[in-house]
C-alpha cells in the first residue's frame, strides 16, 4: 500500500466511530463489525472478506495510541491541504523542507514520510498484533481442537478446557514488521457454544444437574450419569437432601496440563405434579407414620411470634 493511499483513509469512518472516542468505544465498533463480516460467517463472500480486512487494519491503528496519535497528525497535514513546511535541521545547518503528501510515493506505509515528520517510526518496528475471533462446540472446547484460520492462513491448536472468551496466541501471524522487523503476533479469540447439560467449573470440573425422584433421594439409589465420553453410575445415598453434589473424580474434562478433573452431580429432587389415588393414599399412609417435622428449628422462633401476637 502507498503512503497516499494509507494516510486517506478514514479509519474512524471505517469503524464508525468519532475522532475522540475513547479506546472502549473503538474496541466495542471493531467487535460488533469483526462479528458481523468475519470471512467463517460469510463464506464465499469477497466484499465481506475484504470489509473484514479493513476493520482489522483500522483496529490496529486506532486502538494502539501511538499508531493513533501519528495517525491523527498525518489525517490533519491531509486535511490542511495536503502540504506544509517543517523547520528541518540535518547536522548543525538548519533550513525548511517542503512535504507534499502526493510526492511521496509507494513507501509501503512507511519511511520518507515517518523521517521527516518525525513521527517516531525511525527504525524497524514489529508489527501490529491483531486478533480474530473463532466459535467451537462445548465438547471441543473442553477436549481440545484444531482449527483452521481465515486471517493468516495455517492451523492452531486449541487447547483443552478453555473457557468462553479465551485467547490463543499465534506468534508471528499479526501484523507484516517494518524495515525487516519481526511481524506481531495473532491472538484467537475463542467463542464457547453453551452445552444443554454441562456446565463448565475450573481445573477441568465438569457440572451436570440430575434429577431424582422422591424415593430415589429418601431410599438411595444408582443412577447413570452421562460423561463427555459415555456415562457413569453414581451411587445417591439414602437421605440426599435436594441441591446436594457429589464428585465423581476423573470424569470431567481435559485439563492443559493433563488428566481429567471431576464430574460434579447435583442431585435435583423431583416433586410429583399429579399424584394417582393409590400415590396420594401412600403419601397419606407416610405422613401418619413419619412424624418428625423438618421445620423443628423453626418452632421456638414460631412460638415467639405468638407469644407477641395475643
């Protein structure tokens, strides 16, 4: 790219937004835009592809402050007609150099421009670092992927058990350096697809609620419990209380260190909503029976209340 064609263009109107919008607001513009025209949500589509290039080339300038402030220095040089003259001082002689933006020719977004103006790209500078934006299932999220870039080209791997919003870094595949400098590095934002049933704890923990019935949770019982690699019979102890977990060590999910970490079962008791005569006659049978009351710690307080009322 020339320097002309670099210093026109408009990255705030790229991203939409002000000349003085703060870094939050430039970096929520590049998100909702990358979203949007990201080449893997608009396969085959040329214009979108290169829409997305430009978001990201803006991002980098403008999210970047020093990028930005030489960016606005040139913008303004642009917009006060293209040319100005400089005080210049080459060795001890002094004089004035005129800078005419259309003299300057294909530079390759740097060089006679950056020496002149001295806005502080004097040497080699590594490139830019961008970022692009990947979505996995829950199962590949927690054991672990492949996936091919867009933005780049190559592979990377994902590793097991990240979580929604994660980053990967890619070394070398950001930005292109300057005057031979390396170029920065990717960073893959990963995007986690919720799972119906599993949810994901720290340290590789896996959490799936499991339902019960009354009997089951009053008399125990052995359930199976699904896994993200086949299932699992837990054993529910006579007298499990309602939102009690249970561990089951081993069963969860890949960790980036290795192994596996546990499967946490919450028990949900389950309350019938219609009950036959022959249930509600047991039920009935029951409660004549069992008289111990689960509101026994409630009493003395009860009491007080009464006390107070008559």
């Amino acid at each position: 790219m020339s320097q002309r064609e670099w210093a026109d263009k408009d990255y705030y109107k790229v991203l939409g937004v002000s000349k003085d919008a703060t870094k939050e607001q430039i970096k929520k513009a590049y998100r909702k835009l990358a979203q949007k025209y990201h080449p893997d949500a608009n396969k085959g589509d040329s214009s979108a592809e290169a829409r997305f290039k430009e978001i990201s080339e803006a991002h980098s300038i403008l999210s970047n402050d020093t990028k930005r402030r030489e960016y606005d220095q040139m913008r303004s040089l642009i917009e006060a007609g293209g040319h100005r003259w400089y005080g210049y001082s080459p060795g001890d002689g002094g004089g004035n150099v005129r800078v005419d933006i259309g003299d300057l020719g294909d530079l390759g977004g740097a060089g006679l421009f950056d020496d002149l103006l001295g806005f502080g790209f004097r040497g080699a500078a590594r490139g830019e670092d961008m970022e692009t934006q990947i979505e996995l299932s829950f199962e590949e999220a927690m054991t672990g992927t492949t996936v091919s870039l867009s933005q780049g080209g190559g592979r990377v791997r994902i590793p097991p058990g990240i979580g929604d919003g994660g980053r990967v870094r890619v070394s070398g595949k950001g930005g292109q350096g300057r005057r031979g400098a390396p170029p920065g590095d990717l960073y893959v934002r990963v995007r986690v697809k919720p799972h119906p049933i599993f949810e994901r704890g720290p340290e590789g923990q896996l959490m799936v609620r499991v339902p019960v019935s009354i009997t089951e949770a009053a008399l125990g019982a052995k359930v199976e419990v699904p896994t993200l690699d086949g299932s699992v019979t837990v054993k529910i102890p006579a007298g499990t209380p309602n939102g009690k977990t249970l561990r089951v060590r081993g069963r969860g999910a890949a960790t980036a260190k290795g192994g596996k970490g546990d499967l946490l079962v919450k028990v949900e008791v389950e309350v019938p909503q219609k009950l036959s005569k022959q249930e509600r006659d047991l039920l009935e049978k029951f409660a004549d029976v069992h008289k111990a009351s689960p509101r026994a710690h409630l009493e003395q307080y009860l009491g007080a209340e009464r006390a107070k009322a008559s």
